[in-house]
C-alpha cells in the first residue's frame, strides 16, 4: 500500500451471480494508486468495468476481493466523513424546489458544511439561487449536482460522465472550475465518454477493458506509446524518391504518406526521423505531433478485443 495515495486499489475484483446463469466478472483484479492533487481519467467501453470500479470507490459496492483505501480509510467511512464526494450520473432532483433551497437541505444535514452561497458560486450557478431546479437545462442541473458534491469540501471528488448534457461552453467552463478544485490539492476522478475531455483535462489516463488496466500514464505517453508520433515536413517533390528510400528502412517507421510537397511519417522513433530529415535532406517546416487520444483508445481497446481468449 502506498501510504501517501489519495486513492489505493489493491487486487480488486467484483464477481455478479445471475440466477440461472453464469457469473459476470465485472472487475478482474485492478491495482491502481491516485496521489492527491491529480486529475485522472477513466476510459472505457460499455461494459468495460469503470463505473463497477466507481461504486466500489465510493462504497456503493463493496469488492468480491481486494482491497480499496481512500485516504488510509474505508470508503463509507471516508464519505460519512466528507472526505468524498460524489457527482453521479444517476440521482434526481426535486423540480420544485429552488436551487438555493436544494443546496440548503444538503447543507442541513452536512457537518462542516461550507456555506451555500459558496458552494454555488464555486459551481458557477450563483446567478440561478431562485431558479427553480425543474426550470434549468440539463447542464445547469449538473452544476448544481456539482455544488452539492462541493458542500462537504471533500479532498477527493469522483465524477460520473460529469458534463452530459452541457453544450461545448458549458463543458469547458465546468472543467475550469475543476481545474481551479485541483490546484487547490483535490484530488479529480472522472469517467466520460468525451475522450477530447480526458486529452484536454485529465493529467492521467486509466484505460479499463474487460474489468481489467491495460494501460495507465499521463495522456501524451499513452498517445506515443500506443500509436507513435507523427512526423510532417515539407518536401521538395524531386527529393521525394530518395527520401522515402532512406525512412523506409529506418527502425520505428510504421508508415510513410509522401504527396507533392508534403511527407508524413508515423513512428515510434520520431525525434531521430526529425534529425534524419533536418541533417540529411532540404526538408522545411518539420513538426512532430502525436496521435490522438481516440486513436489510441481504439487501438489498445480493438487489440485487446481480438486477441485470442
């Protein structure tokens, strides 16, 4: 165990028995370690275990086995103590009442609680206190989840598919907010199926298939590994034959796209490509760029699906 981690998993499974059929192995024995303070991703398919693994970090579910530790404690002790808080995809609001009025019944039963008025700016809802919640959009209902999950002033917030129903504004004005809870030391985990949001936001990404972590570092070391880095120059087009020639046989080349003026090279070697091209050849306007996320969430999740059982 990590003494220091916010957030320990240690050989955690989770087992369902079905009447009359076979039992469903949702997580397959996960390790994973959050220090505090860091903002991490979970991505994966429908079915992938990442919202089994979500309940059972906050002791909605308990583990078939294993070990889970939030902050050196249990996690239902950890949320009695307000230690974690939650936004969830599911849980409904009373339409009739105010947002302020909603925030405030919370807030009652809440030790420790931080005042309502509070809670709602650092959600950036301040400006609908009197709107009733069944007059607000789907986004603006989300943010006042978020100030909910706020009022304990907890040290770890864990989000469920956080911005559904926010429009693209929304969606980034709500992670400023987020990013603006981390630099203060809370520690960030988020589930979505926006893979541009955990490029964007996330410090980290856990890639879970098959109840299991098959891939686990920060965005950019999960882009190069899984896919390389793409390297594009500009050409002349009569040096475009000995060019090619020469990449061609060099360690790392996944690929080679060379059209008039312009070359693309995929590799896992990028930086001696880019010396290759810049010592070697009149290539101009070199840049060297990764792959997206997405594209590697698609590689990782369809070489795992194909590989033989």
């Amino acid at each position: 165990m990590d003494q220091n981690a916010a957030i320990q998993l240690t050989g955690v499974t989770k087992t369902f028995q079905q009447r009359g059929g076979p039992a469903v192995h949702a997580v397959r024995g996960i390790d994973l370690s959050i220090s505090g303070g860091e903002i991490v991703a979970l991505l994966g398919s429908n079915g992938a275990g990442k919202t089994t693994t979500l309940d059972m970090i906050l002791g909605l579910a308990a583990p078939s086995s294993g070990r889970i530790e939030i902050l050196g404690a249990a996690p239902r002790d950890a949320v009695r103590g307000g230690r974690l808080s939650a936004l969830l995809q599911t849980g409904g609001l009373l339409a009739d009442l105010t947002v302020a009025e909603t925030a405030a019944i919370i807030h009652s039963v809440t030790p420790g609680a931080l005042p309502v008025a509070e809670a709602l700016e650092r959600a950036g809802i301040a400006d609908l206190a009197r709107r009733r919640v069944g007059s607000c959009s789907g986004g603006q209902q989300q943010r006042l989840k978020f100030a909910l999950a706020l009022l304990p002033d907890p040290d770890i917030l864990v989000l469920d598919e956080p911005t559904t129903g926010m429009d693209v504004t929304a969606r980034r004005a709500f992670w400023d907010a987020m990013r603006a809870e981390a630099e203060q030391g809370r520690t960030i985990v988020f589930a979505t199926h926006y893979l541009e949001e955990a490029d964007d936001f996330a410090d980290r990404v856990v890639l879970i298939a098959e109840g299991r972590v098959i891939a686990d570092g920060p965005t950019e070391q999960i882009r190069a590994t899984t896919m390389g880095r793409t390297v594009t120059a500009r050409i002349d087009p009569r040096d475009e034959h000995d060019i090619v020639e020469m990449l061609a046989g060099q360690p790392g080349v996944r690929g080679i796209d060379s059209r008039g003026n312009a070359i693309t090279i995929t590799t896992t070697q990028a930086d001696h490509i880019a010396r290759l091209l810049l010592n070697h050849t009149r290539a101009t306007d070199l840049e060297i760029t990764s792959a997206s996320l997405e594209a590697a969430f698609v590689a990782l999740t369809t070489t795992r699906e194909e590989a033989p059982a």
